[in-house]
C-alpha cells in the first residue's frame, strides 16, 4: 500500500509541516497464539480538536494491514485508543505491513484547529467522509511459517475401534493419547477424510477427548508428565504463551484449552456446514 503524501487538504503527518506540534503515532504488539496472530494497537495522538472528533465519533482511528505473500488486505477501525484484532495465521506469511490513520467518518464542515500552520487562517476547511485527517507510523513485521504445535498434535493422539464399549471412551495412561470409538462411529471416523465435513467429524471426536484429557491433568498431581503426549501439549502451550498447568484453573478451562489447540474447531465447524449447504442449494 503505497501512502500518499499530497493532500488539497491538511493532513497530520511527520513528513509535512501542516500542524506545529501534534503528534500522531501508534504502538502495535504482536504475539502468535494457537494459530492466530494477536495484534494490540495503541493509538497517541495528543491533539485535543482532532481526539474530540474521535470521541463524537465523527473521525475514527483506522489500521490497515497488508501481507503481499498472501495477498492479505484489511482495515480495521476504532473509537477508542487500543484496539484487539485477532487473524488466523494461515492468512499471513512473510511481511505484513501495518498503516495507521485518522479517518472522518462524515463530513466535517468548517474544520478549525489551534495547532494548524498558520498558513490555513482563514481557509474554510472540509473533510469529506473517508478523507485522512492524520497519517501513523509505518510498521512492519515478519511472520515465520510455523506450524509444528499444528503438526505435533496428530502424532500423539491415536483414534481405535473398540468392539467391547458402546460409547467413546480415552485412555491417557501411554505416550499416546488413544480415543476408542465403537465399531459404527469408527467406520464412519475413518471414512472422514473423504467428507465434506471433515472437520466437524474430527472436532465431534476430538474435542470431547481433549476436555476429557485436560479435566484430567488437573487431577493428577504430576503423575501424567512421564507420557509423550503430556511434553508434547507442554511444549504447544509453553510456544504460545501458556502453562499447561494453568488447565484446570481459574486461568484456563479444560473446554478453552481444547478449543485453543485445535484452533477454534466450533468456527471452522460451522462454516464447513454453511458451505456444505451452499454446495446443496
């Protein structure tokens, strides 16, 4: 995105000389968490003509984000100074170049400001809706592909069938996690990858067994660290800014930590059966 710095208007920005002393910039932390990127924005400004438009919310903060690789485009708007933004990882890869502005949000007619250049005295001053009114700093980051938590986890679950239990039943005691399925729901498991609902038959195995596994780290005192699975789900949580021994806790649930790791599976659930039907229709 390339930004322009010519405007028949004034515009707040480091590189021009349109205002005396207001300042404008944003700081943006970044963290990889279960396969989304979590970006905190905090927006300064320290002009009060411009931040008074804000809070009557005829301007608005705005940052726009943009990944070449992936060809990732979006823009996000705020009220308030921090803004949350959370984006799955797999729609950004390389670069990713994050823009910040102030945007009118309705034209603003007879624009006055004490900070402007002493050249615009007297000039009747217009922003039409979307015009900049002021122009952040450019901030860039770079994302490395890594999928291994993603990649781990198969490794140490093992789904079975059991011709004893008419019910789903997790054995956790062995460096895998093993899921018994009966007889009907395993030919029907096993025929998944094949299914336009892949993922929703996965999560309607998986997530059950993970709270399950979860509940049970709580209980155990320690007693399941020697197991593979156990330093593996350690290691995915430690990578993403977890402890697996707050599972259990007031800090974690056993249903957010199983969501967490397999990634929002409730989300990827529903659009996969919102595009089956569309497929249908």
């Amino acid at each position: 995105m390339k930004i322009s710095t010519s405007y028949p208007y004034p515009v707040l920005y480091t590189d021009n000389d349109d205002y005396k002393k207001t300042n404008f910039s944003t700081r943006i932390e970044i963290k990889e968490e279960f396969g989304e990127l979590k970006i905190n924005a905090h927006f300064y400004l320290d002009n009060p003509e411009m931040k008074n438009l804000i809070e009557i919310h005829s301007c608005a903060f705005l940052i726009h984000i943009e990944c070449s690789q992936t060809s990732y485009r979006k823009a996000f708007e705020t009220y308030q100074e921090n803004l949350e933004i959370s984006i799955p990882t797999h729609q950004l890869r390389g670069k990713i170049i994050f823009h910040t502005f102030v945007v009118a949000k309705e034209t603003i007619n007879h624009y006055t400001n004490e900070d402007l250049n002493d050249w615009y005295k007297g000039i009747p001053l217009t922003y039409e809706k979307g015009n900049i009114l002021a122009i952040g700093n450019a901030i860039e980051t770079t994302l490395i592909d890594d999928n291994t938590e993603f990649l781990n986890l198969p490794s140490i679950v093992t789904v079975t069938k059991s011709l004893k239990n008419d019910y789903m039943d997790v054995d956790i005691h062995s460096n895998n996690i093993t899921i018994y399925l009966p007889e009907y729901e395993y030919q029907q498991y096993a025929l998944s990858a094949h299914s336009p609902l892949k993922s929703t038959i996965l999560s309607a195995v998986i997530v059950p067994a993970l709270v399950y596994v979860f509940s049970k780290i709580s209980e155990a005192n320690g007693d399941l660290e020697e197991y593979t699975w156990y330093q593996v789900l350690e290691k995915i949580f430690q990578e993403n800014n977890y402890q697996l021994d707050d599972v259990g806790t007031d800090l974690l649930s056993p249903l957010k930590a199983a969501q967490l790791v397999l990634r929002k599976p409730l989300k990827r659930c529903f659009q996969e059966i919102e595009k089956f039907y569309r497929m249908e229709d």
